[in-house]
C-alpha cells in the first residue's frame, strides 16, 4: 500500500476544507521526486515551452518582472544561481510534463476525496518554484482552486478574505478577460484583516476560492508546489465571472448577480462560450513577457542581458 502524503489529517480540515484558510503536515519534503538531486535532473530535462524563470530586480528597488532563459547551466547550477540571486523558476504544468509527478498529484486529490465527502476535482495541474531568498510573491488571487506545498525552505504566507475591498467583482472580472493576476491593486492596511502562516518544508496552506494572498519567502532558497483544479462549482463560478466581465467591458453593462443557476446563468455561460469560440478573448489578453536575459554561467546569481526575444510560452505564469 502506498505510504499516504498527508500525515496528520484531522477531522477539522474536513470541515474547514474551502471555507477557512487551514494547514496541514505531508511528507514530499522526504519524497524522492523532490530531492535536490531529483530536481536538478528534472530542470535539466525540462521543455523550454512549459517553464519561466522570473528576475525580480534589486532588493528594494521598483517592483519589476523580468523573463529569461537557463542559458545552458546544469540542474544544479541553475538552482545554486538562484539560491545567490533575485529570482524564481517555476517549472509549469510538470504533472503532465512528467509522469511520475503526475502519480503524486492524483494521489494528493485521491486522499482529499477520501477525507472531504463529495469534493471531486477535474483538471487537476500542478507546478514546481524554486525560489531566492527573501523573494517575493505579489498580492494576487487565483481563478481556479489551489493550494501551496512548502518542501524545502520556509516562507511567510498572508492570505485575505476573498470579498471587497481584498477582492471586487470587478478586479475579478479583470483576471478572467485578461490571465494576468499581479495586478490587483494592495493596501498595508489589508494585512491587519489576513490569516499570517509560516510554513516550512511538510507543509500545506489550502484557502478558501480567490481568496487573495501574498507569499515571503524566508532567507533561504525555497522549493515549493502548487497545485490547481476544478469542481463543478468552480467551474460555474469562473462562468459567471467571465460572463459577467464580458457584460461589463463589452456591453457597458453592471451586472450584480452572481447566481450559479437559472435562466440567468444560462445565459451568461451561452455568452462567454460564444466568446471563446470566436476567439475573441484574445484581442482582450496581454502578450507575455519577452525573453531578455540568461543566467551568467560565470558568476552565480548574476545574470546576462539578451536582445529581447518573443515570448515562447503559451500559458499564463
């Protein structure tokens, strides 16, 4: 029988499960699959296309977003160059990447079906960040359901109720048309009103949906998994969103109901369908970051200026 991943499940994250921030304990901190060694084969090996290593500029300096390559290094200089710098990588979608990743995540949804009656989840994604020390995640909420895997390093996590002013239809609306998260306007005042967590490597944070949140990483390189899915519920709510969205930039409308049934749901979901399929949210959507630096092979943590090249990625970060 397989060893489980959660290794304190209690009652209380049952009942607490997408209603209240919660923390449980797991063991992919002493997973084979996320040994430092397993990870530097994996950065080796992995797709240009489904990955994005993020500089985030001087300490201190202006909030700034740059996107780059690996520049050749190995797995484990790749991830020495970011315990000396100022930058993420977050290696997208590695359950489908990657089989064996793939397993670990039905195993994760498996135990909390188990443990959460009636709580089915499809569309199930999952990432992998390796991160600096003290870098940083910026206020943002997710459109889907997510949670954080903390398995090595330690971080500070404040995560916000998920209505106004943390979070407005409107900014909502915003994310779903565009794909873009960052955005979302922060006041220092919300953080008197934020759950605070501190996590380290065995570690889970769950929340509550689009609930916002920001992440601190600690002084020390972090290695961290997020996973994403679906339910029916969900999968309703982000059609209302959508629909919603469209009403309001497209119609000038100011739709208020956020109803998940009846003849007024119907109809916004036939809506942003129709959208979808005429292609017409992608006039609506940014274009990615392009690809204007490489890691420095010579002095780790540094980087090295590139003329800018288009964006190779089809999905957003």
């Amino acid at each position: 029988m397989t060893e489980p991943i959660f290794t304190d499940w209690r009652p209380e994250l049952a009942e607490d499960w997408g209603r209240a921030p919660l923390c449980a304990r797991h063991r992919l901190d002493r997973h084979p699959l996320f040994s430092f060694e397993a990870l530097a084969a994996l950065i080796e090996a992995y797709p240009r296309a489904h990955y994005a290593l993020v500089h985030m500029g001087a300490q201190g300096g202006k909030r700034e977003w740059r996107e780059g390559e690996l520049g050749g290094l190995t797995g484990a200089e790749v991830i020495e160059a970011i315990k000396a710098g100022r930058m993420w990588l977050n290696l997208r979608n590695i359950s489908a990447v990657d089989a064996r990743y793939r397993d670990v995540l039905d195993q994760i949804f498996e135990e909390v079906r188990r443990n959460v009656p009636g709580y089915t989840t499809h569309n199930r994604t999952s990432g992998l960040l390796i991160s600096s020390p003290n870098a940083q995640v910026y206020y943002h909420c997710d459109l889907p359901g997510q949670s954080l895997w903390q398995i090595h390093g330690a971080k500070r996590v404040y995560v916000y109720p998920n209505r106004p002013p943390f979070l407005t239809p409107e900014q909502l609306e915003t994310i779903a048309l565009t794909e873009v998260e960052v955005n979302m306007a922060y006041d220092p005042a919300y953080d008197a009103h934020a759950r605070v967590f501190e996590i380290g490597g065995g570690e889970m944070l769950h929340w509550p949906l689009n609930a916002p949140h920001r992440v601190e990483n600690l002084e020390c390189l972090n290695v961290s998994m997020t996973t994403e899915y679906w339910t029916e519920a969900i999968r309703r709510n982000q059609m209302v969103t959508m629909g919603n969205a469209i009403l309001r930039t497209r119609l000038g409308l100011a739709p208020r109901s956020t109803a998940t049934k009846g003849v007024r749901f119907w109809a916004k979901a036939a809506l942003q369908a129709g959208v979808r399929r005429a292609g017409l949210l992608n006039a609506m959507r940014k274009a990615k970051r392009p690809i204007d630096f490489r890691l420095d092979p010579l002095r780790p943590g540094q980087i090295v200026d590139l003329a800018r090249q288009p964006a190779l990625l089809d999905a957003a970060e």
